[in-house]
C-alpha cells in the first residue's frame, strides 16, 4: 500500500517575495549578487541535469561511486526507518539509499519545487509501493518543520550543495538539522574536495557551454519573474576559484556598459564594463573542515568515504 502526503510550509507567495527581495539587495549592492537557489526554475532544473552528464562534472559520478559502493555500510551505521533528504530535487541518487536501507518505510523529500517533488515521489512509490512519502515544499535555509516519522531517522543533504552557503550559513544549517536529530539519527553530507585548479574550473566552465547557459538562465527567470530586461547576451559567463576561501565563484560579466530596467521593483540597475555579478559559490572541502564545521554545530562524524579518486566525500555524523 503506497501513501503520498505533500506538505507546503512555505507560503505560496513567499517564494516571489523572497526573489524580489533577493534582486533588489543583491542588484544594488557592491559587488552585485544574487543567490544560486534562483537558477532552479524547470529549465534550470533541466541544465543541472544536463550539467550532471558533462565530462567536467564529476560530482555528481563521484557521489554516486560512493553511495553504490558504501550504501550497505551507510545501511549498517544507520538502521534508517525514515530517509529524509534535503533539496532532493529529481530524487535520482536517493534510489541507491532506499534500496540498501532495509527497514526504511518512510520517506520525506524536502524541496523548494512542488513539481520536482511530485514527479520524484512518483517515480519512487512505483518502484517502491509500501513506502510512504511524505513530501515537503520547504526552504530548508530557513528551518526545517519536519514531519513526525519513525525514527531512526537519516538526513541526507547530498551533491555538494551545501557548499553553496557561506560558511557563517553552513553553521547555522547545521545547527538546525542537528535540532532536529535524537540519538540514534544520523546525517549524510555530501562534499567536494578541494583539489587542482584546473579540474575545478573546468567543471564549472564547460566546453559545451551548458554551465554558461544555466548561469545566465538566472537572467530569464528575473525577466519573466519581474519583468526585468536582461539581455543574456550582453553578460559573459566566468567561472574562477578563490584559493583563499577555497571556493569556486561563478559570475556574469557584462560585456558593456548598460542599464537594466526591472519595472516590478521600479528600478534601473547600472552595469559599468566589465562589471561582474556573483551568481554562485561552490565551496570545496577538506576533511578536517568537515568535521570541524560539524563539531561546530555539535554533530560528531562517524564516517568519512571518498570516490577512489578522492574528488567527493560522503560523511556520516551523529548528534
Ligand atoms: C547543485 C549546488 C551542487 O555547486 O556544483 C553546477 C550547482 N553550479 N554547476 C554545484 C552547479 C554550476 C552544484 N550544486
């Protein structure tokens, strides 16, 4: 007997007041910025998938390596009955989990997409008809509300993208998610590695040009959102890595001075030349960063698994 239950805790119209708010600090600040969260409309969605099949992009491979290679260990630390999994978007690596977990019943995908999360839970109650899926469209930066499950329960918060918080709204992530954890829990974190320049940057700037059009994509959806003006064509796609921070920054360049009108703020944003809008960071890891970030939040792990090319790590911890 298969069950589907959707919760929304966001409002619906909090997420066209979230990106108008978005866009008029990050447009009228200097450095221009707008959060990464805004690419993911369906064709952003569309372009992350496409991105996960790209030769440059080996995150997404690596993570997959490990979750088929260690899902029977994951399984073993855990003994999961409910699989919570943060930003699941299509659930595509999740199927690896759900099958090693042998107890698991329930399953609680949370997104910001009420579509992503209604074709994910498709798919997986066909496969998995006594699972009981209990959806939420939520914003997990901003608290999780979780549904009352059978513990134990596992987080996973899986592709790296907890990389792109900053490092201040990593703790704060964390410290909620370990709120939410009793002993016996667990959370699975995915994390690219630091690791040489040149395979950084090349998963980010891409030969075929699909990360530049998922980059700019952030432009349509502000024009269609907003009645904005952006001209894709007028901003070059850039991709470099901070080795300080150890992080990878993707921005739009603007190939020439020019205004952009955005009538649904009543605003005119100037572009000088060469002006860049920071539209991403993807921070990388290291193992000690890890953990440290983890104890921060009073997570303690348990279990640290790299690809067998050391690009990707999959980390358990406990409360
Ligand atoms: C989905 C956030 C993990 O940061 O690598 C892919 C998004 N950006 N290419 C990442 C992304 C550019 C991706 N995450």
């Amino acid at each position: 007997m298969s069950q589907f239950a959707l919760t929304r805790t966001l409002p619906l119209d909090a997420t066209a007041a979230a990106l108008r708010a978005d866009v008029a600090t990050g447009l009228t600040r200097n450095p221009k910025e707008l959060p990464p969260k805004w690419f993911y409309d369906a064709r952003g969605s569309e372009l992350f998938d496409e991105i996960t099949l790209l030769p440059e992009y080996y995150p997404t491979r690596a993570e997959r390596e490990i979750l088929i290679g260690r899902a029977t260990e994951i399984a073993g630390a855990t003994g999961a009955r409910t699989l919570v999994e943060l930003g699941s978007g299509s659930s595509d690596k999740t199927r690896h989990l759900i099958r090693a977990l042998p107890a698991l019943d329930h399953y609680v995908p949370v997104d910001v997409s009420e579509s992503a999360l209604r074709g994910a839970a498709g798919t997986l109650l066909a496969e998995h008809p006594a699972l009981t899926v209990h959806a939420l469209v939520a914003d997990f930066q901003y608290g999780l509300a979780l549904p009352e499950t059978p513990g134990p329960r596992l987080v996973a918060f899986l592709g790296g993208t907890i990389g792109n918080l900053l490092p201040a709204e990593r703790v704060a992530f964390l410290t909620a998610v370990r709120s939410e954890l009793a002993p016996g829990d667990a959370l699975l974190l995915g994390t690219d590695l630091v690791k040489d320049e040149r395979t950084l940057v090349a998963a980010y700037d891409d030969a075929a040009g699909v990360t530049a059009a998922f980059n700019k994509n952030v432009l349509a959806v502000v024009n269609r959102e907003l009645g904005a003006d952006f001209d894709p064509d007028d901003f070059a796609h850039v991709a470099l890595w901070d080795a300080r921070r150890e992080w990878i920054e993707m921005r739009l360049r603007a190939r020439t001075a020019l205004v952009v009108k955005i009538p649904a703020l009543d605003l005119a944003v100037h572009f000088a030349a060469g002006e860049e809008l920071r539209t991403e960071v993807s921070a990388k890891f290291r193992r000690d960063g890890v953990a440290g970030e983890l104890a921060e939040a009073g997570l303690r792990m348990s279990h640290w698994w790299t690809d067998e090319e050391g690009r990707f790590a999959l980390s358990l911890s406990v409360p």
